[in-house]
C-alpha cells in the first residue's frame, strides 16, 4: 500500500512539473500579421528560423550531438554552438542593449533554449520596427544581417538535419515548414 501511494505521489509530482515547464518559442510559427511592413517580412523570416531550429534540434540524443560526418566537418554540437553565436550575433546587432553568456558553460539544453529566446526576441523587436535602416549601425546595414547571420543560420539548421539522418535519428516528419506546424 505504501508503495502504490509513492508511486502515485511521485507520478503526480512529475505531472506537474511537466505542466508547470517553460514553453519554449517556435514549436510552431506564432499566426503572420495582417499587413505587410518590412519589419513584419523581417520578423517573419527569423519565424522561420526558429521553428527550423526548434525541429531541428528538437529531440536529438547525445550520439547525434557527437556525430561528425569527416574529420574536418563539425559535429552537430559544434553546429549547435556555431548556430547559438549566430543568435547572440543577430540579437546584438538589432538590440544595443543585450548581452549573451559564454557557449561553454552551458549545456546542449540551455543553449537549444536560448538560441531560441534569442530568435524570439530579435523577431519582437523587428516586428515593431517600422524602418529597418534603423538598424543599422556604423559598421554595417541591416542587409548584411539578413544575408548574413540570418542565412547563415538558416543553412547550418539544414545542417544539423542532415546530421541527424546520417546518425539515425530523422527530422520529424509530421513537420510542416511551409505552414509553419506539425501536420495532423
């Protein structure tokens, strides 16, 4: 009997904290706004960056994050950090005031999350934004932004799906990038 009641009270435990877990952006794209602004295409475009990455990335075991194709390729956890800098990048050349933790310190979870968030609040700020020049700023314009750091993200998610085929375990196929959520 007492047994049962542990196994019921830890069950229940573990309900709830997985109700109370924090959500993570971008499981699917957030509804497209009305009206066509450059800063809602902008915003849209790092949308699609992060429901990728969020697919990409979602559900992959430590043999897939250690996985390297050649002995010059990077493994998906170095595509991982590489994609995290790349957030950090594309946040901190739109928002003056944010600053980002060191990739070392943080595990595969912390960084998948932040990476995320980062991508979540680049697109807020575009959203609001009315002239993306801006944005720019002394070193460059806004459209090295999107050809950069932007593509640049969007190639290397391609690549961690790749990886992760090549390492057994596939890109979940119930996605749909093109509506932006999980097919019924």
């Amino acid at each position: 009997m007492k047994n049962s009641i542990f196994i019921l009270a830890l069950i229940l435990t573990t309900f709830v904290m997985a109700q109370n877990e924090e959500k993570l952006p971008y499981y699917q794209i957030p509804d497209y706004p009305e009206v066509y602004t450059a800063g809602n295409v902008a915003a849209r475009m790092v949308d699609g960056l992060g429901f990728r990455y969020f697919w990409a990335t979602e559900g992959l075991r430590s043999e897939d994050l250690s996985y390297k194709p050649s002995e010059s390729g990077r493994t998906s956890s170095e595509t991982i950090d590489h994609l995290y800098g790349l957030s950090n990048f594309i946040l901190r050349s739109i928002a003056s005031d944010e600053s980002s933790a060191k990739d070392s310190e943080m595990t595969f979870d912390e960084k998948r999350k932040q990476t995320l968030l980062n991508f979540k609040k680049a697109s807020d700020i575009l959203r609001e934004t009315d002239n993306l020049s801006e944005l720019d700023n002394n070193k460059y314009p806004f459209w090295n932004v999107i050809n950069g750091p932007i593509s640049d993200a969007l190639w290397h998610c391609g690549q961690v799906v790749m990886l992760r085929r090549t390492s057994g375990n596939p890109f979940n196929s119930k996605v749909s990038v093109f509506r932006g959520q999980l097919r019924d």
